[in-house]
C-alpha cells in the first residue's frame, strides 16, 4: 500500500487483510474516543483548580465539539488525496500536546487552545470521517456496513476502557497527571498508519481512467452533495446526534454530582455507555445490511427520546444511571454506520471522507450547543432538566427528518462521483 497512490484494492482484500484493516481503524477510534469522551470527567477538578466555573469550563469544551467537526472535512479532503497516514499521525501528536498542557491552563482561553483546538483537533484529524473512509477504501464493497460498524464500535471500546481507568489514575496520581497520561496513551495508534496509509482519490482515478469517467473534485461533490436534499436532511439529523452525544459526555458526570452520588458512579456511567454502544455499533453494522439506513436511523432517535423521558421520572439511584446509561450506549454513536452507509450509497468512496467530514462538521455544531448550553442552562437554573426537554424534542424531530430521505444515488451526481 503506497501513501500517495492507495494501491489496495477493495475487491481483492484477504479476510487477514480485511481483519487488520478493521483492526488499525477500530484500535485508532478506541484510542482518540476514549481520550476524547473522558474529559468530563475532570470538568469538577478543572473548575476547582481554576475556579473558572462551570459555564466557561464548558465554553472551553463546547469549543473542542466545534473544532472537532471543523477539521474533519478538511482532514477528509486531504487524506483522499495525499494520505490517511500522514494526516492520522499528525492528530495523535496533537492529542497528545493538547492533553498535556490541558492541566497547566489556568483561563478560559487557555483551555480552549489546549482542549478546543489541539487535543479536538487531534481527534478530529484521527477522527471518524477518516477512519471510515480508510475502510471503506480498503474493505470491499459488501462488507462495508460490518466494517463501519467494528470500527464505530472501537471508538466505544475506547470509551468503556478509559472512563475506569481515568477514575484509578485521577484516585492514584491526581487529577492532572491523570488527563496528561491518557493523552500519551493516544501514541500507541501509531502502528496504525502503515495499515491506513493511501488515498480514495488514487483508487476512484485508476477506475475512472479504465472506465473513460471523471473523477470529481471536492469542490464538485461538495457542490452536488449540498444540492441534494436528503444529504441536508442527513445533516439536521445528526447535527441533533450531536447534541445528544456532547451533551452526555460532558455533563453526565455533572448531572450524577448533582444527585449526591460519588464520582465512580459518573466513571461507571461513562463506561457503561462505551461498553454499551459496542454492542449498538455492532448490531447496526449488521441491520445496515438488512434494512433500510434512514429507517434505522428514525428508530435509533426515537430509543433516544423514550429513554430520557423515562429517566427524568424515574428515581435517582446508582442502577437507574447505569441502566439509562446502557440504553443511551446502544444508541449513543449507532447513527455514524448508517450515516456513513448513506454516503457511501450516495455518492461512492472517492470523495467520502470529505463528505462525511461535513455531516460530521454538522454534528459537532449540535455538539457545541450541547455542552455549552448544559453548563449554562446549570448555572442559570441549577438544574439540568430544560436541556433534558430539549434533548426529547430534538430526538423527535430527527427521527421525523429522517424519513424522507432517498436512499440512492441522485441523479444530478452522475457517474463520476467514483464508485
């Protein structure tokens, strides 16, 4: 596999070199998520160290959900043309420089350079847009909806694997030694690199040649993909996904605080979302290939909104958490296989990364509102709950978006979108 011409082909991928692939994506998304979706569990420690407060703590946070989607369609454009490689091992060196001297930031500014711009911006570079394009690449055809899947569920391995961890370490060496270790732990993805390495474009461009059929431009396929309505439609929906997710990562620990419960319950909790959202990855990387993608995506939403309902009226105790934490864990990143699905089936793999960095960028807008409003609502009412009301009605509405949504290629993308 050459960097710079992405030499493997898809069809003709071993089932040992269909398993490594999966590996690499998976171990990579299981590093970045894990470091990336425990950092709220130090928002109480920061605040305390600081005494910024809550709200610009979160600002700090919320900042990092934009950044982390704001690079991910640029990430996506340039690893489809000059590599996966180069632009995943620059992330995890910038995970690491943000998680580091995270500790050492004593304003709000401070933190929003080192968790809202490097440590995010890492992630996103090493983040889902790349990584599923990389399988998409490298996996054939009729196993893409398992590939996206395992890998999806890496990122939730990640997530069960750090909470526990973070919560020793923090109990061991403290709170800031703790942040700093995880973000070195991000280095062992390295290995990675040499497995993901090459480019969509290389491979859509040697097809289109054997075909005599152009290869379109980012600008072109960003140009068609924005003027088909149920990509924009795919966009709202998990720009709400977004919300749902941020707002979880960010404040769940908060929330359980808030309720006189000791910080392991909000580790555990995390966890249990991660572990949890392994077996949702998984189940919808084999739905994908059962059922229609933008059904299964209404139905995932709607589970979203029951389940915080019967949260808010249900009593407060360490079973009822961790219970509402696994339901929310089946459904908590089960949206990105069939997202990814539907631009696959849209649009081809030569452009995927770009395009789903977009959705991705959609994403993290929702994900910006959802941890900053949770800390503002919180200190504004001392509660939680209207941003738990919102979360209902949101989860409604995504699921109704969703079902208009034309499962198939538009017609004004044509042939030369690359298959």
């Amino acid at each position: 596999m050459n960097e710079s011409s992405g030499q493997t082909k898809p069809g003709g991928s071993s089932e040992k070199i269909f398993w490594l692939v999966l590996l690499a994506a998976a171990g990579t998304f299981a590093l970045t998520m894990g470091v990336r979706q425990t950092m709220g569990l130090y928002l109480s420690s920061m605040n305390t160290a600081t005494g910024l407060g809550i709200g610009n703590i979160s600002l700090a946070f919320a900042f990092g959900q934009l950044w982390w989607g704001l690079t991910q369609p640029f990430a996506g454009a340039v690893a489809d043309r000059i590599g996966t490689g180069r632009v995943i091992c620059l992330g995890l060196l910038l995970i690491v420089v943000g998680t580091v001297i995270t500790p050492l930031m004593t304003s709000t500014l401070g933190l929003i350079l080192a968790i809202g711009i490097l440590a995010a911006g890492g992630a996103g570079m090493a983040g889902p847009s790349v990584l599923m394009a990389a399988s998409a690449r490298l996996v054939p055809e009729n196993r893409r909806g398992l590939a996206t899947g395992i890998v999806n569920a890496g990122g939730s391995f990640g997530q069960f694997a750090m909470a526990p961890i973070a919560v020793g370490l923090t109990a061991t060496v403290g709170w800031a030694s703790s942040m700093q270790w995880l973000g070195v732990f991000a280095l062992l993805a390295l290995p990675a690199i040499w497995v993901l390495k090459g480019n969509s474009n290389a491979m859509a461009a040697a097809a289109a040649a054997a075909s005599g059929k152009a290869v379109l431009t980012a600008r072109q396929a960003l140009r068609q993909a924005l003027a088909t309505p149920s990509y924009c439609l795919l966009g709202v929906g998990f720009m709400v996904c977004g919300f749902h997710v941020a707002f979880l990562a960010t404040h769940l620990p908060g929330v359980i605080e808030a309720c006189g419960m000791p910080p392991a319950v909000g580790g555990w909790a995390l966890a249990m979302v991660g572990l949890f959202n392994i077996v949702g990855s998984l189940a919808i990387g084999w739905a994908v290939g059962k059922w229609r993608m933008k059904s299964l995506l209404s139905l995932i939403y709607m589970t979203r909104g029951f389940a915080v309902l019967g949260f808010l009226f249900a009593p407060m105790t360490p079973a009822t958490i961790l219970i509402f934490a696994a339901v929310m864990g089946v459904t908590f990143l089960s949206t990105v296989p069939p997202t990814a699905g539907l631009v696959a089936k849209m649009f081809g793999t030569a452009n995927m990364a770009m395009l789903f960095g977009v959705l991705m960028l959609a994403h993290q807008v929702g994900g910006f509102m959802g941890a900053y409003l949770g800390g503002y609502v919180f200190e504004l009412t001392g509660s939680y709950n209207w941003v738990w009301y919102a979360d209902i009605a949101l989860a409604v509405g995504a699921a109704v978006v969703h079902m208009p949504i034309r499962e198939k290629r538009p017609e004004l993308a044509g042939a030369g979108l690359g298959a």
